[in-house]
C-alpha cells in the first residue's frame, strides 16, 4: 500500500470540518481598552475575554511589566536551570506560596506547560490518574504524555472518581481536576473530592485557573471556598492569564515535590523561562487582588445581574456562580448564527464547539468582567432576547 500524502490528510480533515460547521478562524484584534475591542474595522463590547478583574491593562501592572523591562530586558536569556531565574521568579515564587499557603513556589510560562511537567514528572507506567471528563485538554494531555493508565470519570461524579481509584491499589494515584470548569462555569465538588483522595492514599491536583482571584476571601480561590489547604490539596496550579490578567502559571506545592518537578520535568528544563519583566506584572496584580476586594465584588453583582435577566428570558443556564457563564445551544450552525447576530448587535461572543465542548454541546461561552457595567450587560440581554425572539422584561433589582 502506498504511503498516504500528508497534503491529501489535511485536505480531507479540512473537508469534514468545513461539512461539520467546525472551521475555526482566528479574529484580529486592532486595538482593546477594557472590554471594548476594535475586531475588523468594529468597535465591539466583549464578553467572551478571561481577564475578569480588569487588571491586564491596569496601569500599575503595565508600569511594573514596563519598569522591569527597562532593568531586565523582554527575555530571561535561558531556561530556569542554567540563566533564566531571576530574581522577580524567585520574589513571585515566595509571595504566592505565602499568600495560599504553601511551601514553595514554580513559575511556568504557561499553564499547559506547568500540566504537561507536573504529570510527566511525578506520573509513568504503572501509576493511575483519575480525572474529570470536562477537565482542560492539558490535564488530560499530560497524563498521556506520563504514560500512566488515565481514567475519566463522568463530571462531578464523586463515587465513579472512587470506584476508579479502587481499581488499581499499586502505583502512585492522582486524583487531578479543574477548580471551577472552563466551559461551564461550575465548580468542583472538592470537598468530597479531598475525602475520596484521602481514603484512597491518591494526590489531589487542582488546576484552579478560574477560581483564584475571583473566589473566595481575598480571592484565594475554590480552596478557600471549599475549607481546604494544602494539607488536603497538596498540589496547587495557578494559571495567570485570567483573573491576574498576565501570562504564565504558578504551581503551589512542598518542597519535596516542587523540587521534584524542577529538577525532572522536561517541559520546565527545556523551555526558555518567562520574562522577568511578565513576573513583575504579575506581582503588581497579586497586591491588587488581594487589596482591592470591591473588584470582585462588583464581578459577582454582574453575574448575579445577568444571570437574573437570563432566566427571565429563559435561557438554558448552567449551576455556575462564576463568571463562566455558559448558553448551551446543541448544534454548531445555531450557536454560529446568535454569534454571529450578537456582533450584529455591538457584542464579540465566541461560539465555542467541539472538541472544546462535547459533540452536540455548542454554545456561547459568555464571560463577565468588572470592566462591564450594568448598561453591558443589560444590552446583551436585549441582543439575546431579539436575537432568540424572546420578549425582553426588565431585569428583576
């Protein structure tokens, strides 16, 4: 048999996505300030961004990523083991361990890499992982590249999570999940998850991309929430590019495994560390989140407030108190189309689908800032309601 041509491979993926509604094309944004963006020539209001406390464009941050960048440079010159850990690393490392209690700190370029390296690293054959089956595609992409057995469990089904682990008693076992889920906007149930991973000698993981800053006092995050620290989620991972505004991750951990993960984890030895001048943006946006608490404040009044006017059209929402605040619409024409009729309308929402999201699971992923007002959302929730042909009452005080 003929070697098949990589050109007609693409070709033909090419025409099943086209067929299934699925083609994905990048917008160009030409200009931003808060959540009003330029995208093809149109002023548009965005609510499908993930900087939900309005920090990246705070001036304090930008004067600290610029302050830095005139000492230090635009790049660290090498990876973390042989020039690239500066000293801002090592001040943001020690300032988020101690703000979430933690021993030590690890500052990664991105939070798909920080899962990558924790996995690959602390995971391999004969060792079990047992994630949720809407966890981020890095979680799940990591414990393929540790070669462990992975098992999904349903989402939030705490018992299945169990029933799982008790399947293989040998190895290590990691109990890995999101914090609050990034197409749904629900948290975990971690708690219970804390108690099965216990009972099951398993280490629990929480990627809490959208739970820190935005959760819970100070903005700690789903621990806070939840009652837990690090003695029940000994490993922690903060990714940066949402509530913090910036980019890169920070993982949480003991000395022992952190180091660990330092020392071994090929996708942290390999890569160029992050700019120093990125690290102290980021500091700059943990004093802001930790002493500006009516930011979040006037996020969960939003939320409360669009959620309200949702109902009232009734529209399909999710359990989520986040945020998140997801449309589930089923097929990728018709989330395409109220897409496509909310820029119409003034309004940059994203249709997401699969395989971000579960085959017949398109919807709009509508996400909220504290750079929108109540006139923000109060025109969404018009657009949608004309949008959808639902008659439009005034939003309940």
């Amino acid at each position: 048999m003929p070697r098949q041509r990589l050109h007609d491979r693409l070709a033909a993926a090419r025409a099943a996505r086209e067929a299934a509604q699925a083609v994905r094309t990048r917008r160009e944004v030409e200009a931003r300030e808060g959540v009003q963006v330029l995208v093809d020539g149109r002023q548009l209001t965005s609510f499908c961004g993930n900087d939900y406390l309005g920090l990246s464009q705070h001036l304090d941050v930008v004067a600290a990523l610029q302050e830095a960048a005139a000492w230090h440079g635009v790049g660290s010159t090498g990876s973390a083991g042989v020039s690239g850990h500066h000293a801002e690393h090592a001040a943001f490392e020690r300032e988020m361990a101690q703000w979430l209690g933690y021993e030590r700190g690890l500052y990664f370029g991105s939070g798909y890499q920080a899962n990558l390296a924790v996995l690959q690293s602390l995971l391999g054959e004969g060792d079990v992982c047992v994630q949720d089956k809407l966890n981020h595609a890095c979680l799940i992409d990591g414990a393929r590249l540790a070669r462990c057995e992975l098992k999904r469990y349903p989402h939030a089904d705490v018992e299945a999570a169990m029933r799982q682990l008790m399947t293989r008693r040998e190895g290590i076992a990691m109990l890995a999940t999101d914090g609050v889920f990034s197409m749904d906007g629900d948290p975990a149930p971690l708690a219970d998850l804390a108690l099965v991973a216990r009972a099951q000698d398993a280490l629990l993981y929480v990627d809490d991309a959208h739970g820190v800053g935005v959760l819970g006092p100070e903005g700690r995050g789903s621990l806070a929430v939840a009652g837990l620290g690090a003695r029940e989620v000994p490993l922690l991972l903060v990714p940066l590019g949402k509530a913090f505004g910036g980019q890169g991750a920070m993982l949480l951990g003991s000395h022992a495994v952190v180091g660990h993960v330092a020392e071994t984890a090929r996708p942290y030895l390999y890569s160029t560390a992050p700019a120093p001048a990125m690290a102290a943006a980021m500091r700059a946006s943990l004093r802001l989140i930790r002493s500006q608490p009516w930011r979040r404040a006037k996020l969960a009044s939003l939320v409360a407030r669009f959620r309200r006017g949702a109902s009232a059209l009734g529209l399909p929402l999710q359990e989520s108190f986040t945020p998140i605040q997801p449309i589930v619409l089923g097929d990728n024409a018709r989330a395409l189309s109220l897409s496509a009729a909310l820029e119409q309308a003034g309004y940059l929402v994203t249709a997401i689908r699969p395989p971000t999201v579960p085959e017949q699971q398109a919807r709009l992923r509508i996400t909220l800032s504290c750079e929108h007002n109540e006139r923000d959302v109060d025109g969404l929730l018009a657009a949608l309601a004309e949008a959808l042909g639902a008659r439009h009452a005034p939003i309940p005080a």
